[in-house]
C-alpha cells in the first residue's frame, strides 16, 4: 500500500471509531496483565465474565497472593487451560511483589521476563496501560495486514515491524485498536464482509466478498 492509501486507510477507521478501546475490562495496568494473559485462545467477553468479580477484591500482586491459586483457579475455570493461566498469574503477581515492588513495570524487556507474559501482552500492556506506540499482533491483525497489503508477513513479529514502519501519526497510538476491530468484527477469518467494509477500494485482497443474498435490493 502507498503512503497516501495508508493514510486515507487509517483515516476512514479513525472517523469511524476515534477513541477505540480495549475490550478487556481492567482497572489499573495489574489487573491488565492478568486479563490479557489470561485472553490467549479465549475471547474477551469470557475472559471479562470470569474476571469481573475476582477484580471486585483482587487490584493488587498481593491480593492476587493471597487469594492462592485455587481460589483463583475457582474465579477463571470458564477459560480454556485455567490451570496453565492460573500458574502463570500467581507467578507473575510473585515477582512483580519480589522484584518490581507490586507495581507493573513500564519496561518492554521487564514485561517479558514475566511468566505468562510474550511480546503480544507487553505490546498491549505498554500501549493500553502506558500510552505507547506498540503494536500488538494478535490473530486478527495478522490477518488484516496480510489481506490488506498495509503490512505483509510471515510471523506476528514480521507483521509488527512492517506496521511500525508503515504507521504515521497521528494514528500510531491507536492503530492497534482499529485494526484488531476491524479484523474482529467486518474482516472475518473465514468469511471477511467486503461488501460493507469502509476500506474495501483501498485493500489488495482480490476475491471480494459480495454481499448474502438477503442484503441485496429487491428485484422490481
Ligand atoms: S475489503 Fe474485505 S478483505 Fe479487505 S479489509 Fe475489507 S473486509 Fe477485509
């Protein structure tokens, strides 16, 4: 994609949605990392129903320890491989308690060092959480930077550096966003909705979708 079309991309998803948000509900950047870290293969709607009470008491590493990995496993058993997250939350809230003194370091380096934690999670932790540039690629982003053209590659980390580069301002702090709801709710894995897409002139993908039937006018 040219300079020029990546501009008018971003710009038509920027009217169409200025101040995207995350899905996940948290309410300080802790309580972030635990429900990102806990959204690997789960949607975010689920991960919000199990986490909406546990975050009622729980807003700190320590109150993560001291409710103990059962009862957080109690909390979370609705999303997939609970044990696996549950294990990897208590760690992480342990060394942000012995090394960070219970705060969530601002640092792409420190993040990672966190159990449970890779380079997607600290892209959103720094960009939600500490209003960084990053770009965090999930399934959705790949897939729309691929399809589109405006940021071709082979692996999630290809896709981000591509992305990195491409972006201009003012749309780099939210590109993420955008991109990840558009993936998520008009550019569809299996069956992307061209026909109502506000992109669709811009995006190098070939085999549009055309509408179903019953979004087609009437004959008269
Ligand atoms: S035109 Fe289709 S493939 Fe391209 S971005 Fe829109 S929904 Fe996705």
């Amino acid at each position: 994609m040219k300079r020029a079309e990546i501009v008018e991309f971003y710009a038509r998803l920027a009217a169409d949605n200025p101040h995207p948000e995350t899905e996940l509900e948290a309410g300080n950047p802790f309580q972030l990392v635990v429900a990102v870290a806990l959204s690997a293969q789960a949607t975010d709607v689920g991960v919000n129903k199990a986490t909406r009470r546990l975050f009622e008491t729980v807003t700190t590493p320590q109150q993560m320890l001291d409710l103990g990995e059962d009862a957080l496993k109690q909390h979370i058993k609705t999303i997939g491989l609970f044990n696996t997250k549950a294990k990897n939350v208590i760690a992480l809230s342990q060394r942000l308690v012995d090394v960070y003194g219970g705060e969530v370091p601002n640092d792409r380096d420190a993040l990672e060092t966190l159990p449970g934690v890779g380079r997607k999670t600290a892209n959103v932790v720094l960009n939600v959480a500490f209003g960084a540039e990053t770009f965090a690629v999930d399934t959705h982003i790949f897939r729309v930077g691929n399809r589109t053209g405006l940021a071709r590659g082979k692996t999630p980390l290809a896709v981000e550096l591509k992305l990195d580069k491409a972006t201009p301002q003012p749309f780099r702090l939210h590109a993420h966003h955008w991109l990840i709801l558009h993936g998520r709710y008009v550019c569809k894995a299996r069956r992307p909705e061209c026909w109502r897409c506000i992109v669709a002139d811009l995006c190098a993908f070939k085999p549009k979708t055309p509408p179903p039937k019953a979004a087609l006018p009437k004959e008269p």
